[in-house]
C-alpha cells in the first residue's frame, strides 16, 4: 500500500494568498515592519494562524535556531522600584552565564513593543507584568521567536510558559498566620481587579478563612498596585468596618499605603491592626515596624525564565508545546514586627 505523501509545509506564499495581499507584505509584518496599515497587518496574523506558518531558521533548517542565540529581550511596562530591579538582577546574571546581552523593550501604551522586538536580531523575550495580546503572541509565534512570561497577568496561551509563584498558596498561608493569632476579621487590598496573580492571592486569602470560620468576615478593596489609592482604600474601609483587626496587602508596596492608612486613623500596627504583604521587596525589612509578609523569589524567577528561554530556543515547536513549562515557585511567609495576636471579644 502506497504511504501518505507528508504534509506540505504553509509558505508564505499561502499567507499571502490568504491574507489577500502580497509576498513581500507578509514578510515585511513578520519582520516587524511599522509601514503596513493595521487592518492589513491583522489579516495577515490571521491567515498565519489559519496556515499555521512558521518561519524557518537560518539555512533553511525549520523550526529550529540553528545559530547560537546572543540578544534576548526583557519586556516590562516599568522598571523604577525595588521588585522590577529584583527581576533584572536574576535575568541579567542568568543571560550573562549564558554569554547573551538583554535589551530592555518597554511596553508603553500606543507602541507595539512585539514589532520593535522583531526589527532587532533578538532570538526570544521575556515578559513581564506584561498582557501581550493574541495578535503579539501569533506574531512571535510565527516568526520563531519563543516567549516566557513571569507571573503572567491572564491565562496565557497553552504553548506559551511561564514562571511565577505560588499566589493561591501565598495568600492561603498569609490567612493561616492572621487566624493563627486569633484575627476573625480582615481588610484585603488587592491589586488590579483582572490580574491572575491578585486574584490567586485573594482567593487562596478568602478559601483559608472560609474553611476555618463559619462566620468568615472579609472585606476586598482594589488598589491596582498603588501605594496612595491602597491607603484611600484602607481607609475607607476602617472607617466603614471598624471591627477590621487584620489587613493582607497584595503587593508590599500596597501593604505601605495601609500603613499610611493606619496612621492617618492614629491606630498602631500590631496593637490595634496587623498587616501582611506580599513580595518581600527591601522597603518591607525598612518599614516601622518591619513588614510581615510572603516572600516572592523575584531575583530567581528571572534567572528561571532565561534558563526556560534558552531550552525554548533550542527545542523544535512540536515538542516544546506538547510540555509547556509552568514552574511554580514557593511562597514563603517572613514573620516580622507587623503582625500580633488578637483576641476579639
């Protein structure tokens, strides 16, 4: 019996014609090329999703970067403040182990930070506190430039890893420590209100304290990662719920503006209120007192996601996406002079 003949390969020749447009168009889209209108380069990406086209590797070898890799990309939508510093230190150490350069590609409103990337000889990116579209993702994918996400703002797609902590777990042992020391009713200050990892904390929080009261008492403000409008939220809600004795602050920084709040009310941390954080950034160990909190290994999640980059680079696209990684790393929890036991009457 006569084989099956094998599967042509999609060239771009069939993007072309899908897309309705010409060779030379699609090429220049995958290039990153700013002088092709929007409506243009939209039907383009679908058309390489509809093929399934992928760019080929130097010398014609598919699927594969037959070179070795020596610019990489950090994609972030700030670097002031202690955390982003934290993340470039574990991506820089762990790039320059592997001899490669990092440029720095900020993703600011108004510029697509995938087509600059693409216009440069960079052979991945990794993205952080970044929502890339799925456009900027089809993008990439065709043209054979792997991605890896730190802690990933919504669900990315299937083929795509990423690193992070453990967020549920996190906000689960935050709740554990507070009902440890008798608190029965709490503040959250969560970060943006459709952040994965906010959310995760939130619910590991709300899940730990609903399974140990039956009467749980909690109440949710959202800050959106913000020093002043966490203290104007936590405010708000010590003056609507004084019997609050306990806050979790989804990020330190926010857990800073509760401090501020606490103050503005002339109560006392840990006396009157305790407080948890989440990260473990420097400020928590300066704070007054010193910050209790969940520690984030940002420095080693860096590193992580370089080392997860470099294998993506060097496996063919079949057989990374049949696996995709998502490492996980422990959340611990660093007791300090925030917090103390609260016995309610």
């Amino acid at each position: 019996m006569q084989s099956e003949s094998p599967r042509r390969r999609p060239t771009l020749s069939d993007v072309a014609e899908l897309a309705g447009t010409s060779v030379p168009t699609v090429s220049k889209v995958l290039r990153g090329g700013t002088d092709v209108s929007p409506s243009t380069r939209l039907r383009v990406m679908e058309a390489v999703r509809e093929t399934g086209y992928r760019r080929r590797g130097s010398g014609g070898q598919a699927d594969v970067l037959t070179q070795q890799p020596t610019m990489i990309d950090l994609v972030v939508n700030h670097v002031e403040g202690s955390w982003a510093n934290s993340v470039l230190t574990g991506v820089e150490a762990a790039a320059a182990a592997a001899d490669i350069d990092v440029v720095i590609s900020m993703a600011t409103h108004g510029r697509d930070w995938a087509s600059r990337l693409l216009r440069r000889p960079s052979s991945g990116a990794v993205v952080v506190l970044v929502d890339p579209s799925s456009t900027q993702f089809r993008t990439l994918a065709a043209a054979n430039v792997p991605v890896v996400l730190i802690d990933p703002m919504s669900r990315p797609p299937h083929e795509v890893p990423s690193v992070g902590v453990a967020d549920w777990d996190g906000g689960r042992t935050a709740a554990e420590h507070l009902l440890g020391l008798g608190h029965r009713h709490f503040g959250i200050i969560a970060g943006g209100r459709n952040h994965l990892y906010s959310r995760a904390r939130v619910d590991g929080f709300r899940s730990e304290v609903e399974m140990r009261l039956t009467k749980p008492s909690i109440h949710v403000a959202h800050a959106d990662w913000n020093r002043q409008r966490a203290r104007d939220e936590s405010r708000r809600l010590l003056e609507a719920h004084p019997e609050i004795t306990a806050f979790f602050g989804c990020s330190d920084i926010m857990a800073l503006g509760i401090y501020d709040a606490i103050a503005d009310l002339d109560l006392t941390i840990p006396n009157d209120i305790s407080v948890v954080g989440f990260d473990d950034v420097p400020e928590a160990q300066t704070a007054r007192p010193p910050l209790t909190t969940v520690r984030q290994p940002t420095a080693e999640m860096g590193a992580t996601a370089v080392r997860m980059l470099l294998a993506a680079m060097t496996m063919r696209p079949a057989a990374f996406e049949a696996e995709p990684a998502r490492i996980e790393m422990a959340a611990d929890l660093i007791v300090r002079g925030s917090t103390s036991a609260r016995v309610d009457p």
